[in-house]
C-alpha cells in the first residue's frame, strides 16, 4: 500500500514524543548542570597523571621517559627531566619529571599518550568542564594540575584501574623474585672447578715430569754423555 511506511514512521514518532512526557529513560534532555548523565567507563578526555600513596610529588609514577612527549601527534606535551632520582613503585631509583606540561587547546584526546607509556603514569580523565576566559595560559596544564591519585583513577576507571593495578603487582612481584634469587645465588660459595682440584694421574704426571726435563712421564730421561 502506498504510503504505509510513512505511516508507521509517524507512528513511531508520535509514541517517541508522548512517551518522553512520562518516561523518564526517554526524555530528549537532562536539566544540565543539575541533572547529568552518567558517563560510559570508556569515555575519555584529557591526559592525567597518576601518583600513588598521598604525596603526588614522591609518588607520581612518571619516569620522564618522554616517549609520550615524542610520539604525541598535535605535540602538546612539554617534559623537563629532573637532576636526581626518587625510587619507583619496585624500588628502583628513577628519573622524575621536573617539569610535565600539557597544552589542552592543541590536544587531540587521542590516547597514543597513554597506549606508549610502560610506566601506566598517564591515564585519561572525564572531566569535560574545562572552560576557560583566557585563550592561552589557563588552557596549559602544570604537573600539579596534571597529577591525580591512584583512588581519583579507580572512581572514573574502575575496570581498568583494577587491571592496571593488578599488572604492577605482578611487575612487583617478579622483580623481589628476581631481586632475591639474585642474592641467593651469591650468597651461595662457588664450587671448585677441575682446575683447581687436579686429578691424581694429573699429580703424578706433574711429579714424575721434573723441571727442565724433555722425557714424557713415566719415561726415563736419556743419559748424558761426557765430553
């Protein structure tokens, strides 16, 4: 029949827009900023930098590799190595950013920042509400700005923050293994080689064969005849 997709299209329509008077899921909009909706756990923003324990500046898990500073595509990330180092979550002494910068009104909230880093030190947030009056300055990010806690990654990610975690703790603990099998092994005396504990039939060759002597062992040197 000729019009009956119209028809049904309306239909649709029609129940769409009644429905949204008195179905709260199927309302067009919310009453922003009072009402919000929930963000997905794969929503994504801008970069972060993640510390552990409550100091962000001792704890920031950052080693100032720099390869996120590299392979950014708009290139709005700045990084200044420190001079000294601070241990890292397994102990070892690192490199920390001394300067971390982050320009957000040339990012491209791509996440190849994130996919490169080795050190799972830079995540990204949710926070869309990043308006500012000023063009320049107010939109480029410090490292205090930059750096959140391990708990504020967990609230917006918490799927993957537990998996992140997981993954450092097996790093962890496959480092002490190897950090204590290393002690262990030399701890342990070394064994004595064949060299240093010679065979008997060695000692005897040894004593038979008398210095300066050009006969094989076991044999009698040649007599020397007088002039």
């Amino acid at each position: 029949m000729i019009g009956i997709g119209i028809v049904k299209g309306m239909a649709v329509t029609l129940r769409n827009f009644a429905g949204s008077y008195f179905e709260k899921d199927r309302l067009i909009t919310v009453q922003y900023p009072e009402e919000r909706n929930p963000l997905p756990e794969n929503y994504r923003n801008f970069p972060i930098l993640i510390y552990d324990t409550d100091d962000p500046e001792a704890g920031l898990r950052c080693v100032a590799c720099k390869i996120c500073e590299k392979e950014c595509p708009p290139q709005c990330i700045y990084i200044i190595k420190s001079d000294d180092k601070k241990p890292d979550y397994m102990g070892k002494p690192q490199l920390y950013p001394k300067v971390f910068d982050i320009d957000i009104s040339v990012c491209m909230s791509c996440q190849i920042c994130v996919e490169v880093c080795p050190f799972e030190a830079i995540k990204m947030d949710k926070d869309f509400e990043l308006s500012k009056r000023e063009r320049f300055d107010a939109l480029l990010f410090r490292k205090e700005e930059l750096s959140k806690s391990n708990e504020y990654y967990h609230r917006i990610h918490p799927v993957e923050a537990a998996a992140v975690d997981a993954n450092l703790a097996a790093a962890a603990a496959a480092a002490e293994a190897k950090k204590k099998a290393a002690a262990a092994a030399a701890a342990k005396p070394a064994a004595p080689t064949a060299s240093q504990n010679p065979t008997p039939r060695q000692s005897e060759a040894a004593t038979e064969a008398a210095p300066g002597s050009t006969s094989a062992p076991g044999e009698t040197p040649p007599a020397t005849t007088k002039s």
